[in-house]
C-alpha cells in the first residue's frame, strides 16, 4: 500500500505526477485551456505559459519516502501503545492515536510510559512521546528537511462518558496550563463531595484537555532537545511548526453509531466507561515545498499556439497510467486568519500555539478526519 501510495503522488493544483512516464498518443487538452484567436496572443500566451510551469512543478518523490522512514521509526518508538496511519493515503499526514491507559495511569495527565534509549537524541533515554518529537524534528532537519515547508501539529484529548468521582482534583494542570498560556472561559476547581454529575463530566473534560496538553509539552521538549544536538540547515531555517492543543471531552464517543463502546460492543450510555473513549490523537500534517523540474518545453515562440503546445507537451509527459489512483493531498490543519469568533462546542478546550497569531486551527477539519459528526462538533466542514 505505501508504494502504492508513493506512485499516487500528484501535482499541487495541477495533478500532476512526480513520475515522468512515456508519452501517450496525443489528446484533447482540457476545457479550461482554448485555443483562442491571435489577436489575444498578449494576454492568452502568458496565462497559457503561467499553467506550463504549474505543470512542471512537481513534489519531490523523496520527500514521500522520508515520510514514510519517519512513519516506519514512529512505530518501533512508540509500540504497541499507538496506532499509526497515513490520513486519506496522504504520506505527509499522519493520525497518532494513543490509548490513555498506555500513557497515563487512572485519573492522571502525568505521562507514566518508561524511558527507553532514542537513537534522535544521541541515544540518550527519554520518554515515547519525546523521543517522538525528535523523529518529527529530525525529519525537518536533514537533508529532505529543505522539502519541507510547514508542520502542522494538532494533540487532542478524547474521554468516555464516566464523570470523575467526587473531591477528585486530578483534571487540575495549573502548572501545565500555565505554561500553555492557557485561560479557561471558567475557572477549573478541585470537586466537592456533593458534586452533580454534570460538574463530574466537565471535570472529566478538562482532564481531557490536560493530557493533550501533556502530551504536546513532552513533545515540544523531545524537538527542542533534537534540534540543540543537530541545528537545522540554513535552507530549513525558514520552517514553520503551528502546534494547537485541543481537548474534545466524549464527542467522538458521543459520535459512534449504535450507542455501542467499539472495542467492548456494550452500551456506552448504561456503562458510562469505553477504553476507546480514552485516548490521545497526534494529527500531524507537513506541507511540502514545491520543487521545480528541470525539464522545460523545447518549442520556441511567443505565441499562443507554441505556448499551448508545450502545455499539451507537459501534460503527456506527465500523464499516469489509467489503472492508477489519483489522490489530492490533504489540506493543511491550519489556515491563515485569527479563529473563528463562534463559541466552542459545550466540552471543548482550544489552546493554540502558533508562532504568529496569523493562522487558525481547522476545527471542522480535524472533527471531520477523527470521526466526530457534526452534531457533536458544530464547526464549519472544511474538506
């Protein structure tokens, strides 16, 4: 599946492939380029020839394999304490999705998963989480890091329907939140003995939120640490990493069809308690740079039959076979303008932190990759 996927790379905003193969016999060009008379030859010419180089504008088919070393190393760091896949056969999106219970121990936000050796960081021991931010560090840094454009990094804390128990104060992170820059809308407080179920249930949201919030602060220190032991290259320099912690309290659980836990087949909703429920999703989302070919079209001319005849050119050049799947790579998890100004969803806690206040967590987007419908997740679908 991996080479399948490699092969199904495309061009950025011409579906394109990274691939050039033979030259099929020729054909019709597409709807959107018509041949028009010479009297438009200034205007048409140009925006024909601004569309050939968008066609010789390929992703760099090393860049896919990186990913998917990075993918394969991801896994002997984390075990069998994760699930790791691409998002939509997209080498350069990657779900991480982590059970609490192999992370934190009941009712805790405090990592307990042992150190082990992490050859990113010198071979010195470290925990899963931050050894797996100096793989994500290292692949930013070496020489495909140059490929490399942007990291979007979203951490988000799922939980079941089982309210924390009473004079509990293990949902408070302060430390944690304080170094998150992070102010909830109410302030969070230790339960009382008396308190109601639904006080319980936010308590047990908020937990959520913490674990993700620990998750991304282990992560955060094991690229820190990757990036003191091998600086990055004067060509990556300009990389940027959006990071945003999100908790989601029981909206994914809320979400399955049937009322039913997955992995127990009972009802939640009597229960209360699902294993799947309680967990730490990783949705991370690099975005390539684009690499130009340095094949160019061998016609001469200026006008607008040469210019739309090494458009045609390009296309063949680049035509995949017909048996193979042509896949869009996903978009990114962050889009430029502040958040939206709407109110999150009852249960949800959004921290972002970006290097500039100039992008925004797509929340629809990552509701929509983790499963959680519309109804429990009221953002806009940004697919």
């Amino acid at each position: 599946m991996r080479a399948a996927a490699i092969g199904c790379m495309l061009l950025v905003l011409c579906a394109c492939a990274q691939t050039v193969y033979p030259a099929p016999a020729p054909r019709v060009l597409p709807d959107t380029v018509q041949r028009e008379p010479a009297t438009s030859d200034e205007t048409t010419a140009p925006r024909i020839n601004a569309l050939e180089r968008v066609c010789r504008t390929r992703l760099s088919g090393a860049t896919a394999e990186a990913s998917f070393a990075a993918l394969d190393r991801v896994h002997e760091v984390l075990g069998a304490s994760c699930e790791i896949a691409s998002v939509g056969h997209d080498p350069l999106h990657w779900l991480v999705r982590c059970r609490s219970d192999a992370l934190f121990a009941s009712g805790s936000y405090t990592a307990r998963a042992p150190d082990s050796a992490c050859a990113e960081l010198g071979g010195a021991k470290a925990p899963p989480l931050a050894c797996l931010g100096a793989v994500l560090q290292t692949l930013l840094s070496r020489e495909h890091g140059a490929a490399l454009q942007e990291l979007g990094v979203a951490v988000v804390g799922h939980a079941d329907l089982q309210p924390l128990r009473a004079r509990s104060d293990a949902h408070l992170c302060a430390a944690l939140l304080t170094e998150l820059g992070y102010q909830p809308p109410a302030p969070w407080s230790a339960l009382a003995e008396d308190a109601s179920d639904e006080e319980r249930t936010y308590a047990n949201n908020q937990l959520a939120f913490c674990r993700a919030a620990s998750v991304t602060q282990t992560l955060q220190r094991g690229m820190a640490r990757a990036r003191e032991l091998a600086p990055q290259s004067s060509d990556a320099g300009d990389q940027r990493v959006d990071v945003a912690v999100l908790g989601v309290g029981a909206s994914w659980l809320a979400s399955q069809n049937g009322g039913s836990c997955p992995s127990t087949r009972k009802r939640y909703q009597d229960e209360h308690s699902c294993p799947d429920g309680r967990r730490v999703d990783l949705l991370l989302r690099f975005t390539p740079r684009l690499l130009a070919t340095t094949s160019s079209c061998p016609l001469s001319g200026d006008d607008t039959a040469s210019a739309l005849a090494c458009l045609e050119r390009c296309y063949d050049e680049a035509a995949i076979d017909d048996r193979s799947e042509r896949r869009e790579p996903a978009a990114a998890l962050f889009a430029p303008g502040p958040p939206p100004s709407e109110a999150l969803p009852p249960g949800f806690y959004l921290q972002q932190l970006s290097p500039a206040q100039d992008r925004h967590l797509e929340l629809g987007r990552v509701c929509h990759t983790l499963g959680i419908d519309q109804a429990h997740c009221p953002a806009p679908r940004v697919l």
